[in-house]
C-alpha cells in the first residue's frame, strides 16, 4: 500500500487531540459526548511515543512520516506539535458529520484514509488518555486486512520484515510481521524528543491536507452519533473529595491507622 513515489518506508503516525489530564474533563448533558471547550487540547501523550518511533525508524531506513489526525479545527494544535518533532507533513480529517464517532466508526473513517493515502507501517500509541479503549489498533488491522503487533516496546525493521517484543504481564513476547501491518507502541520504547526552535519554525512551513468526509469516500451514515454504535445511557458527576482524616499519634497511632486500612477493607 505504499504511495509511489516515496523512497524509503511510508509511515503514517495516528494522532489524537485529548483534553489535558490535568483538568477537569465533563460530558455534555445534550448529547453525552466530550466537552472538548471545557478543557485544554493536547497531543495525546502517548501517541508521541508513535511519532518518536516513526522518526527513528525513518532516520534508519528512509522514508517519510505522515501525521493522521481526525477531530475538530483545534486538532491542529496538536498536529503542529507532531510536525515540529520532525515528522514530514499531516492530514487532518475533519467534518461535522464525524462529530460523535465512536471506536468502531472511528476506526472505519481512518481506515478509509489509510487506504486513500497509502502506507507500509502505521503506528499508534497504545491507547488515548480519555477514551481509553487501547482496541483502535486492532480494528485498523482488521478493516485493513494487514497484520497487527499491539503493545511492541522493541521495534525492528528489516526490508519488509517486522519484529517486536509486545509487552505482557510476564514479561514480553516476540512477534513477527511482514509489511505492511498496524503497530501500536507503549510508553517504554522510547523517550520523545522535544520539538527544536528550527522544528517549529520547519512545522510552520509543512503541508497539512485537510479532507472532509466526502473527500475520504467514508459514508456519513456510518460515523458521527448517529452512526455509533455504543452510547452513554446515563452519566454523572463524580461527588467533591471528602476532607481527609488527621491521626494523631498518642502511642496508639499505628492501630489507629490499621483500623482506618481495615474499615475501608485494604487490609
């Protein structure tokens, strides 16, 4: 699926815009989506462990990296950051239609891209930090029909040939793949560089095509709320932090604190 005309690896790198973690994040009460206004807009933190490795996986085999983004105009936000990093251009998708996707259709729109676009490695962070779903990797392969190495914190790439040690709970497994497939990465397999003044300024200056969903080819009635399917039946906010229980030590303060352990049952 690569494009012609691009020596070296053609790297496509999924990108998504979050609210920061540091804020207080709300559903709307209309539709029970994201109040993406009601908090900062940030490149999700993981998905810059994909653009790191999509960098160096350039820097050694040659290629370009392209920057896949879908979300509203602020995404763009984000997009610059990933561009300033070093990656070479980007695509936004984005449409009022889309607003509301879910996983599933999520994954149909950017599948449908992928396809318009071409590529020999898409790489994603291994979940975003407000959905939280971790599966969008595995429906990308699925919708593409290439093969998919999820959770990989080693990469190697050799001709067409792909090898990664995906993280388990007991260590790791090595996986092979051939070219070209869908990787998504975990926090531990690199350490993102900071964007440069030069990388800034460069990002300024770097195409960004922008499609709505027509110009994708992906059929309306299968994103945005209308076509998700999942909903939010009910949501509400979480009640305030209660003030916190001071101890003091008399010469009994250890059994005190393990009777408070015990009454909330962590002990």
């Amino acid at each position: 699926m690569c494009r012609e005309g691009v020596h070296g690896m053609n790297i496509v790198v999924c990108v998504k815009q979050v609210p920061d973690t540091a804020s207080e994040r709300k559903l709307k009460s209309d539709d029970s989506t994201l109040d993406r206004e009601a908090a900062d807009g940030v490149i999700n933190e993981l998905d810059e462990y994909a653009v790191e490795e999509a960098l160096a996986i350039k820097e050694s085999q040659g290629g370009e990296v392209t920057v896949l983004t879908m979300g509203p105009d602020k995404a763009s936000e984000s997009i610059r950051k990933a561009l300033a990093m070093g990656a070479d251009k980007a695509v936004h998708v984005t449409d009022e239609a889309l607003v509301g996707s879910d996983g599933l259709s999520t994954s149909y729109a950017l599948a449908q891209v992928l396809k318009k676009i071409g590529f020999d490695l898409v790489i994603l962070g291994s979940e975003s930090t407000d959905a939280r779903m971790g599966v969008l990797a595995a429906m990308l392969s699925e919708r593409l029909g290439v093969p998919q190495v999820t959770l990989a914190n080693k990469v190697e790439i050799d001709g067409t040939s792909l090898k990664a040690q995906r993280l388990t709970d007991y260590g790791f497994d090595r996986v092979e793949a051939t070219l070209p497939a869908v990787v998504s990465v975990v926090e531990k397999i690199n350490e993102p560089r900071y964007p440069s003044f030069k990388g800034i300024m460069a990002a300024k200056k770097k195409p960004v095509e922008k499609l709505a969903v027509a110009d994708a080819e992906i059929d309306a009635a299968l994103v945005g709320l209308a076509g998700a399917s999942t909903e939010v039946v009910d949501f509400a906010d979480a009640p305030p932090r209660e003030k916190g229980q001071i101890i003091k030590d008399e010469g009994d303060g250890g059994v005190k604190a393990a009777d408070f352990l015990a009454s909330k049952k962590f002990v």
